[in-house]
C-alpha cells in the first residue's frame, strides 16, 4: 500500500501566502479563530488583514487525485460562516476557500456555485426567519482566481 501525498497542501498554501504579501495584507499562518460549531478549535489556513482593518478568513482545499477534500468543502462553508456571523463585532468580512490541484470531481461545481442550491444561512431575528445565500460572506476560488485578486489587494 502507497502513502498518499499530503505536502503538497503546503505549496497550496505557500502560493496563497505569496499573493498575500504581494497584496500588501499582514496575515498569520495556521491561525486559531475560536471553536468550530462548538466542537474544537477551528483554525484557518491564514488570516489576513489589511490597513483598513478589515479581515479575511482563508482555507485552502488541495485535491491531487480523488479523496475527500471536495467533501469537506460544504462543512467548511458552514464553519466559515459561523465563525463570520459569531465573530465579536462582526471582525471577520468575507471567507475564501482556495482550491487547488487536478484531483476534483466537483470542482467546476463548486466554482460556478451550485453549492448554494443545497447551503444557505438560516438567521430569525425578532421573530422573522430570513435565509441569505453563503456567498455572502464565503468564496470559493481556483487558485488562479484567488492569486489574482489578492496581488491587487482585492479581496
């Protein structure tokens, strides 16, 4: 039995960094964000900032050859949100999730957004129920899409 390649996540990650610093954003690497959906820690891939304050919660998705990253990523939109809509004084203003590789099944599917078919945030507030598409506050992005945006310090 072979052992799967798991370091290439970190050349995943060590691109997104690049087009970060490239950006001009400051972020911390592997970073705590409080709990996820009250079971565990929940960290990210990196949290960025940029001089306006505003920030932003990045995981990176690296897919090889067939396993279960894609499946991970719908619970990832739901531990995004969470941790956006429960942040103190709404700290956090948008998610990203950086897919990478040549290993995805549903990769098109994700990045076209056919995952808001199935997810949306379900808010009641004063007795109204509300449901809001997860893209509002979470994005998920090709690599390339990703790199573009954040060396123009557009995220």
């Amino acid at each position: 039995m072979t052992s799967r390649e798991t370091r290439t996540g970190a050349d995943l990650e060590a691109m997104v960094e690049l087009a970060l610093k490239r950006g001009g954003y400051n972020y911390k690497h592997n970073a705590l964000i409080g709990r996820r959906l009250g079971a565990g820690r929940h960290f990210v891939d990196f949290l960025a900032w940029d001089d306006a304050g505003r920030h932003y919660l990045i995981a990176c998705k690296w897919q090889q050859v067939g396993g279960t990253a894609e499946q991970k990523v719908p619970f990832e939109v739901i531990s995004l949100i969470h941790a956006i809509v429960n942040s103190p004084e709404k700290k956090y203003k948008r998610a990203y999730i950086v897919i990478g590789g040549l290993g995805w099944v549903w990769r098109d599917f994700y990045l076209r957004g056919d995952l808001k078919k199935y997810v949306n945030y379900r808010d009641i507030q004063k007795g109204v129920e509300t449901y809001t598409d997860y893209e509002k506050w979470v994005s998920i992005l090709s690599l390339e899409d990703f790199v573009a945006r954040a060396n123009k310090g557009q995220l």
